[in-house]
C-alpha cells in the first residue's frame, strides 16, 4: 500500500486540497448560521423578566470552527483515499459537490432560526438606539447566507471543471495523440556461394 501511495497519482490529492479552501469558508458560515448564539443572561426586575445579550461564548465559537473544518477534513481524507483507486480523480469531483450540496442543505432555516436567536441584530444593539445601531435584525445573516452559497457554486463549479478539463486531457491523448513511429525493419544480410573462381598465380 505504501508504494502505490508513493508511486500513485497525486492529482486526486492536489483537486481535493485545492476544493477544500472554499468549502471550508462555506462550511463555516453555515456553520455559524446553525450554531451562534448570543450568551444571554436573564434576570428579575419589578416583577418583569429582563435580558441582556452578549457576545458568543468561547465554547459556541469552538463548536462554529469544528463544524466548519469537518468537511473539507473528510473531502481530503477522501481523495488521500482515491489515489489508491482508477478514476479517483473523478471521485474526489464527485464527493467535493455532495460536500457542497450537503453543507448548505438548510440555509434559509439556520438564517431564520440565526435571526431569531439575534432580535437585535448581530451588533446586539437594540433599534431604539438608533446612534449605535449599525446591523438590523436579520441583515447579517441575509449577506452570510448569500456568501455560503457563493462559494457552494464555486466548489461545484472548480470539481466540474476540473473533471471537464482531465476529461477532454484524455480524449485528446487518446484519439489525437502522435502515434510512435513504426521501428524500421533490421536490413538483411545477402547471402551467396563461395567464389569458385581462382586467384590469379
């Protein structure tokens, strides 16, 4: 196993890393769309109930990074795997788009539920202090929806362009690569009697 690794093709590698980046970043904002949410402290005041917003804890934002590498991790473990298999190439293609896919499967439900868990806007500043408001509820997650999606299409598109472009790469070997020329014959040696003829005295 180690010398087909050593000695296999290291492209299916190469397309997986290279598809990983923009996954990830797609993996982590709508990672942070299904997991943030604000540290809330609540408390009683004249008999009404109070609350105050604050930052994520540290413990959401570790979970929102895990969650956000586990899908590139398995896409590269993936194609580490396919370099061992014939047209691994197009397998990693093939994984890199479910990835996509599977990643943003519930966008506007983490947006809404993300915007609900924010009524005040990712800034935490409530509209009535119109001087310090800069983000209105439900503003954020409409750009980070849009940007997960964006780079769901450009992981789509690079894993269909690359399997397009090793398609046509092969085709062209195949039905317009040079044929090597045919190895002319070795000449044959003549072959004749033995001179009956005397040498002169």
């Amino acid at each position: 196993m180690r010398t087909r690794l050593r000695h296999g093709p290291r492209a299916p590698l190469a397309m997986g890393g290279l598809m990983a980046v923009p996954l990830f970043f797609c993996a982590l904002m709508a990672a942070s769309l299904a997991l943030e949410k604000p540290h809330t402290i609540e408390w009683t005041s004249a008999g009404k109930l109070q609350t105050t917003w604050h930052p994520p804890t540290s413990a959401t934002e570790a979970r929102i990074w895990l969650w956000a590498l586990l899908p590139p991790l398995l896409l590269l473990v993936f194609a580490f795997g396919a370099m061992l298999v014939p047209y691994g190439f197009y397998l990693v293609c093939g994984a890199a788009i479910v990835d996509a896919l599977a990643v943003t499967h519930r966008l506007d439900r983490w947006a809404a539920h993300h915007t609900a868990r924010f009524p005040n806007g990712v800034d935490l500043i409530p509209p009535s202090n119109a001087a310090s408001d800069k983000v209105a509820p439900g503003e954020w997650e409409g750009k980070a929806r849009d940007t997960a999606l964006s780079l769901q299409y450009w992981t789509i598109g690079i894993a269909v362009a690359g399997a397009l472009i090793v398609t046509a790469l092969a085709v062209r070997r195949r039905w317009f690569g040079r044929k090597p020329a045919p190895v002319p014959a070795p000449p044959i040696e003549g072959v004749h009697a033995p001179d009956a003829t005397l040498p002169p005295l």
